[in-house]
C-alpha cells in the first residue's frame, strides 16, 4: 500500500539502509512505462488520480512533453507500506522506493543499460495486447546480464476487454501465451549461462582414457539438465511464484494472484476457514 510522502518521512528512510529499494521499469515503447510511472506517483499525492497517465510526470523536458516518448531515465522517491496480513498483524516499517523510469525506443537503450545497473530489482510492462516486442527481449537481456530479478507486469488488461472484447478463455489463452514467450527469452539465457559454466569446467578438466570421458559426458549431461530445471523454476515468470502482475496503469489498478486469492477469500471468511 503506497501512503502520502512527506519530506520528514524521506528523510527518514534515507538512513535506512536494508528498507531501500531502486527499482527500474523496462518495456518496449508505448507499452505503459510512464502510465504506471504516474500512478505510483499519485499513489503518494504526489499529483492528482485524476491526472496520472496524461501529465507525464516523470517526463520532465520539453521534449519529451512535445513527443510524447521517455527519451532519459528519470527517477523519483516514494514510500510504499506493506499491509498487515492478518487484522492482528501490525503493518511492517515502510520502504524507500527509488523509481526509474527509463526509455523504452530502440535509439536511448544506452539509458535503459545505466538504469539497470543502478537497481535491485525490475518491472518488465507488457501491453497484454501487443505482447512480447523486440525491446522486451532486449530489456530482459539487459537485466538477465545485470543479474537483477525481474517482475513480469502484463499491462493494459483493459484493451482485452474494451477493444477486442475477449472472452474469459480468450483472455487466458492470450495472457497465458505472454507468459510462455517471456519464459522462452528467460530460458535460453539461463541454458546459455549453464552451458557456458560447463564448458569452462570442462576446459580444466584432462582426460585419461576414452571410456571415462563417455561415461563423465553422460554424468555432465544429467547435472546440466538438473541446474538448468533448478534455476528455471527458481527464476521463470509464473504467477503462483509471485512474479506476475496483471495491472491496468491509466485505471490505477494492478494485483498478483495472492492478493486477488487473499481478497476473495476476505469476502468469503466463513468458507476459508
């Protein structure tokens, strides 16, 4: 839960070290960067609801505001407050949140590589209905060789049901193919890295007789197979890992599949206990 930032309570958390976060947001352009940018913003009365997605607040050259694209990473400071979890539990200490907004076009990614290098974590926006474009693979390299964990954000989930009016099954099929196309991105890099480990562990290795190297290639082949499954289920977007979001930034709404569970089943306390 985000709460109205004062300059005390900035300054506050600035002195706290381990309750600070840099967290960058990556997409193609025009899948909502500065959309939800916006909504975060107002979600700290910075600016008005009202007003996010169309004041570009993040966008501060004149630029920028003519062209209607992020062309430099800006960054700004919020607070965000995690929710009790039970109505017993007390709200844990709130977190400094250091927000980049970074490019999304092709012709600034030198922008994009400086903010990843300067975060812990990433936001990777996907327009639910464009899909995975050329700069989400680049954008999910780019933080895959960085070595910062990404959250996959499936945005614009309101054009699947106001333009192309999908069905509920429609909607999964779609939503579930994102997920198998930035999971293929992943993958390869992870199989990439594995592979290049072993041939590195290899290269120091000398061989003896012919029978022993057969015999440690087939051994070498099942560990590379197992640290290849081991990493993919710790890394791979899924929403029951807490890794996906699906959100709607110009309506100011977004939600994982633990809080949508958690809410309905605070609607229905009696059957969930």
């Amino acid at each position: 839960m985000a709460v109205r930032t004062t300059p005390e309570l900035l300054g506050a958390l600035q002195h706290v070290p381990e309750r600070i976060r840099n967290i960058c947001i990556l997409a193609h352009v025009d899948h909502g960067k500065t959309t939800l940018s916006d909504s975060l913003v107002s979600a700290n009365g910075i600016i008005s609801e009202r007003v996010a997605g169309k004041v570009r607040y993040l966008d501060n050259t004149e630029e920028e505001q003519i062209r209607g694209i992020t062309m430099k990473s800006s960054a700004i400071s919020l607070v965000y407050q995690q929710e009790a979890t039970t109505d017993s539990n007390k709200p844990e200490a709130p977190y400094l949140i250091n927000l980049v907004d970074s490019p999304g076009h092709v012709d600034f990614s030198f922008d994009v590589s400086t903010a990843v290098r300067l975060c812990d974590g990433a936001l990777i926006l996907i327009d639910a209905v464009e899909g995975v474009c050329a700069q989400t693979h680049a954008v999910l390299r780019q933080a895959w060789k960085e070595g910062i964990r990404p959250c996959l954000v499936i945005n614009k989930m309101d054009r699947l049901i106001f333009e192309l009016q999908f069905s509920p099954i429609e909607a999964y099929q779609r939503l579930n193919r994102i997920l198998e196309q930035a999971n293929a991105v992943l993958s390869s890099m992870i199989r990439m890295d594995v592979l290049e480990e072993d041939d590195k562990a290899i290269g120091i290795q000398q061989s003896e007789k012919v029978s022993a190297d057969k015999m440690e290639s087939t051994l070498d082949d099942e560990a590379i197979s197992k640290e290849m499954e081991q990493r993919e289920n710790e890394v791979l977007f899924s929403p029951s890992n807490g890794n996906v979001i699906f959100a709607s930034a110009i309506d100011g709404w977004a939600f994982g599949i633990g809080y949508f569970a958690a809410s309905l089943c605070k609607d229905a306390r009696p059957a969930c206990t």
